[in-house]
C-alpha cells in the first residue's frame, strides 16, 4: 500500500492544467522560494499520511465530472517528486480512471522522476524560476541545472510542457534573460505554452500565522505593462503566452 504526505486537495479550473482539474497538494519541498505563497507545504512533516487507495476513491467521485470537462487529476505541492512512489501511484490510478494526468514541478528533482512515473504523465507544469544559474540561486536557494536537465528529457520523450514562469520585480524581469529562457523554451520543441504569472502577496497571512516575515514584503508586483513586455518576448520566440 503506497501513503504519502498530503497537504490539501481542491477543485480548479483553468491554472493546474486543462478543463477541471482534481489537484493533489503533496507536503515536502526543497527549495526555498523567495517568493513562495505556500510555506505551509514546505515540510513533509506537516502533511497527513494518506494512502494513494484513500485518494484516488476520492478522485473516483469527481471522475466522471472530470472527464466531461475535460480535465483531470494534477499532483502539485510542495514538489510531488519528493514522493515518487506516491506520485506515479496517483497518476496510475487516474489512468485507470480515464483521466488526464499532470505534474506541477520544479524540475528541480526531476532525475527521481522514473520513465515509468512520467509513461503514466499526460502534462508536465514546469516552473524555470530564473535563467541567470546566480540568479536561481539566490531567488530559490537550490541549483538551476537539474530542473535544465529534465526539460532537456522531457524534449527527448516529448512530454507536453506547460512553462510557468514567475516574473518578480528586481529578481526576474532582466529582459536579456528572458531571451535565453525563451529560446531554451521554443528549442525543446514540446512546451505548448508559457504561462507569465505576475508576482503576488496573496501567502502573506501564511506567514504570519507561521511567525515567519515574508522574504519580498517590500517588493511590488509587476506593473501590466512590465508583464505584457515579458510575454511578447516569449511570443517572438514562436511560444504561446497566456
């Protein structure tokens, strides 16, 4: 019996992935976002043991919604590759169950992503935080080349790629970088779309209840025009932006 570490699960439209979306908030993460609207999920600790069996007959309740709406099952976090086996669980259960399936990663754990987890993968939601490697690390604390190196695989399996891309006022709006990220992008030959998300502080009472200060308090959001500026760089790549 597979059990992993659940934070929440939700209904959603339109962000997680096509048409309605079951989306599974797995507990667990390695990196350290500046930015991150989510520090309740950051340790595996705080989730609750959940078998994928309990889940998935939770899933089976919505399956035929879903379907009719032409979405399904996405496994979020937190990052769901910290909890393969868990993982590729879910998303085996969904197949059964005749229903799209997404990973929402970072990338960043991406080598524990097992060809037979991401066969069972319909959608691939990654996150390329910043295409400066410097930049990367001092936005997320980790490493920019695993989350590289699983784009580059997911281009050999042609896996579909929704590109996220979280654009932060004095931390991701060098437009030079936006360039080579937008170029790596249209050069895999499988990212359907870019999604520009302008920055936002909507976690911060996350923080406070947490008694933690919010690391980018003082930074703005994007202005409208800055965002529109960001996603005609990736449309002159040849990328969808949304």
């Amino acid at each position: 019996m597979t059990t992993g570490r659940l934070h929440s699960w939700d209904l959603s439209t339109g962000v997680d992935g096509p048409g309605t979306r079951f989306v599974a908030f797995l507990s667990g993460c390695p990196l350290r976002c500046l930015y991150c609207q989510n520090p309740d999920t950051w340790h595996m600790r705080d989730g609750t043991a959940t078998t994928a069996a309990d889940l998935l007959d939770r899933l089976s309740g919505y399956a035929a919604f879903l379907r009719t709406a032409g979405g399904g099952l996405t496994v979020s976090g937190g990052e769901p590759l910290l909890q393969p086996a868990f993982t590729r669980a879910l998303f085996a259960g969904a197949r059964e169950l005749n229903l799209h399936t997404a990973l929402d990663t970072s990338g960043a754990l991406g080598a524990r992503a097992g060809d037979d987890l991401l066969d069972l993968t319909s959608l691939v939601l990654l996150d390329i935080k910043c295409w400066d490697p410097a930049g990367y690390r001092s936005l997320t604390g980790g490493d920019l080349s695993p989350t590289l190196d699983f784009a580059r695989r997911l281009s050999i399996r042609a896996t579909p790629v929704w590109l996220r891309y979280v654009l932060v006022p004095g931390y991701t709006d060098d437009l030079t970088d936006v360039k080579g990220l937008s170029r790596f992008a249209a050069g895999l030959g499988n990212v359907e779309r870019v999604d520009v998300l302008p920055f936002h502080k909507l976690g911060v009472p996350k923080y406070e209840r947490l008694g933690i200060r919010f690391p980018l308090h003082d930074t703005p959001p994007p202005t409208p025009d800055l965002t529109e500026r960001v996603r005609a760089v990736f449309r002159e790549a040849g990328l969808k932006t949304v």
